[in-house]
C-alpha cells in the first residue's frame, strides 16, 4: 500500500471520521436542495454580489470565524484547527455563471437527473462547501490545520481567476494547499493548469457607403483576411495546444463599409513556454500582415490565465486519487484543465481540482447533475479536506517541481 493510500486508510477508520463519512452521505438531499436554492440566484461573471451575499450568511449561521466579503465579493470564513501554525487548507468553489441576468433558470428533474442552468457549475460545488462544517464539528471534532472555505468570483469567461487571485494574495502568508471543487468532474483530479492567452485584434478604417465609397478599405473585409491567416499558424509541437477564434464583431450596416473590426482569439497550452511562443506566433503574423492603407490594427490582451503543474507524485494528488478509491470511485482520470486551480499551481503552490458529481451540457440552459453520486463526491471533499488538514505541514512543504 503507498504511503497516501496508508494515510488516508487510517484516517479513514478512525470512529469519529467514520461517522463524518456517514453523515455527508445522508447529506446528499440537502446538499441538492442548496445546489437548487443557490441556482436561483444569478451570478453572472463580474455580478456575483447576490449570491456572494448568500453564501457570507451561511457561513454566519455556522458560526464560522473570520467571515469577510471583499471588495471584489469575494467570501472567506475560517474553520480553525487544533493546530493554528500549520500550513491552512484552503477549500474553493466559484460562484459565478456564464448565464446573463436575464436567464431563466428554471430546474426540472427528470428521474435521477436535475436540469437546470447552473445546477453543474458551479452551485453544486458551493453547496458541497457549505456542508463541510457541521461534517468537520461532529462530536467536537476539529481538523488539525485551519480551512479556509472561499466563494471566488470571476472564474468564468473574462473574469480571468480574478477572485482566487485575490484570494491566494490575501492568504498566501497562512495557506499551504489547496482544494478546488467544480461540479460535474467526479472521477477525475485536475492537477495541472491549462494555460490560457486570450487576444482582442481590433481594426479601424475610413468607412463609407458601400456603393458611393466603393474601393475604400473594410476593416471587416481586412479582419477576415488576416483571421485567415491567423488560422494556419501551427500551435507548437511537444505539449498539447489550441488556438480558436470564438469572437467576430464589427460592421455598422449590410450597406456600409466597416469602419471598425475585431476578433477575440484563444490561445491554451499545457505548457507555460509553449503558449508564449503561441502567442509569439500570433503576433508576428500579425505584424507581417499587409495592411491596407487608412487600415489600422491594435492588440489588447484580455485574459491571461497561468499555467502550472501538480506531479502526479505529489502526495495531495496521491491522496486525491486514494479518497476517490475509498470513497468507492474508479477509475480516476488525471486531466489538464483552466480552473481556478492554475492560480496556487502557477505560485508552486500545492493545488487541485475535483469534483462533487456528474453531468453534462454544462454552459447551456439544459445543463443536469446526476443526484444520485452527490452524496460519494461530499464523502471525497470531506476526507480529502481532512488528510490535506492533518499532513499540511509535510504536504505543503513537499517539493512542487518534483
């Protein structure tokens, strides 16, 4: 037996945790329930206020120490431990959606399926937050590190982690791993952050009537061009990596020439090196680009999501991967993913990302979780918390790069 798998066994036997286990399973209804309760109120990136305000109160009402909103809407609250010189354990979800204000969200089951937008990412995992510290406390109970429990903000779309790097800055000098949850990736342990570069190119030009002005240059006409160009770059070999243009605006009319052009592009790499000299790439392209005259092109960068990297060797992914086997979970897939993980990961900070159950169609109206592995997946946020809790100090100090 490997010493993770040793450690969590032994944890997993004592008595005490045993009847923690046993709770957080008989845990799962309200924990959907919350899931629900959470949903329904909106929290579009850059708009998390609500839910925010929601979730400070639950931890109010658990009688957690130091619950702060910050000015971002970040929500912190303390679950301290025997220990308070250990390392702290940072425990995350994301409160906000990629739904607009406007979404309606309604939620239908459908035998051991609930739809909803939402429901998946990210309310079941806030909901599974919420349910660790009464799971914590039973009997008197306490961890022997501090947890922290934090609802980030700005997780989805061009929020670019803006909530956990608040979070990793004001808890960096107290904090030693970190535990994020996303909804829908039961099975699976993220541990190596994908890398993400996100490029607005905008192009301006004179304008005009389409027929009264005909031969000046579009800048719609010179985007498409130059997208087509950008297209055939070939990302770098040796470490998987994409390049997508998700965005095209610009045009006044069917009937003008475009004064104005833009194209939003997505650049990933698992590798840091790789997605520079991606993003290298681009540029140069760009700047090689034959402009037509009156045609002007500038580049803004609008997301930059680092990228970092957990060994497999680590002992909070080796702890990770024995609670799933404990919990009953296999196979365990090891993935690459954009969470907010890649903020600890990329400060050589020990962090991963799981998951509370599965689902599908997530970032449309009829993303579902499955109910029925809810309760197993706050089994798994329970005793990973409490391993990571009991050997931070080791963990924490373990050598990152491996």
């Amino acid at each position: 037996m490997t010493t993770a798998r040793k450690l969590v066994a032994e944890l997993a036997a004592q008595a005490a945790i045993q009847e923690a286990l046993a709770a957080a399973k008989a845990l799962a209804p309200s924990v959907i329930n919350e899931a629900v309760l959470l949903q329904q109120i909106p929290a579009p990136t850059f708009d998390e206020a609500r839910r925010a305000s929601y979730v400070r109160q639950r931890f109010e009402d658990g009688g957690l120490s130091d619950v702060l909103t910050d000015d971002l809407h970040v929500v912190y609250a303390r679950l301290p431990g025997s220990d308070p010189d250990a390392p702290a354990v940072m425990v995350s979800a994301h409160l906000d959606t990629v739904f607009p204000l406007d979404t309606v969200l309604n939620v239908r089951r459908r035998g051991k399926r609930l739809f909803g937008p939402g429901l998946g990412d990210n309310s079941v995992s806030v909901a599974a937050m919420l349910a660790l510290p009464p799971l914590l406390q039973i009997d008197g109970f306490q961890p022997p590190a501090d947890i922290w429990l934090v609802g980030t903000v700005g997780e989805e779309g061009l929020g670019d982690l803006c909530g956990m790097q608040r979070a990793v800055e004001r808890l960096a000098d107290r904090v030693g791993l970190v535990v994020v949850v996303e909804g829908m990736a039961l099975g699976h342990i993220f541990h190596h952050g994908l890398g993400v570069r996100r490029l607005k190119v905008e192009v301006n030009g004179p304008g005009g009537h389409s027929w009264l002005n005909h031969g000046r240059p579009s800048a719609v006409h010179a985007l498409l061009k130059l997208g087509a160009v950008l297209t055939d770059i070939p990302v770098p070999s040796g470490a998987p990596s994409s390049l997508n243009i998700g965005l095209i605006e610009g045009g006044l009319s069917i009937n003008t020439i475009a004064p104005h052009a833009s194209l939003s592009i997505d650049l990933r790499s698992e590798d840091a090196a790789a997605l520079d000299k991606l993003e290298g790439r681009v540029m140069a392209a760009i700047e090689r680009f034959d402009f037509p005259a009156e045609i002007t092109c500038g580049v803004e960068v609008i997301g930059n999501r680092p990228a970092g990297k957990l060994p497999r060797a680590h002992p909070l992914v080796a702890a990770s991967e024995a609670v799933l086997r404990t919990v009953g979970v296999s196979p365990v897939a090891y993935r690459a993913a954009s969470t907010d993980a890649n903020v600890p990961l990329s400060r050589n900070l020990a962090a991963v990302c799981i998951g509370i159950t599965t689902g599908g169609n997530a970032h449309r109206l009829d993303e579902y979780i499955d109910t029925e592995p809810v309760g197993t997946g706050l089994q798994q946020l329970l005793l990973l918390s409490l391993a990571a809790a009991h050997h931070s100090r080791e963990w924490a100090a373990w050598d990152n790069v491996g």
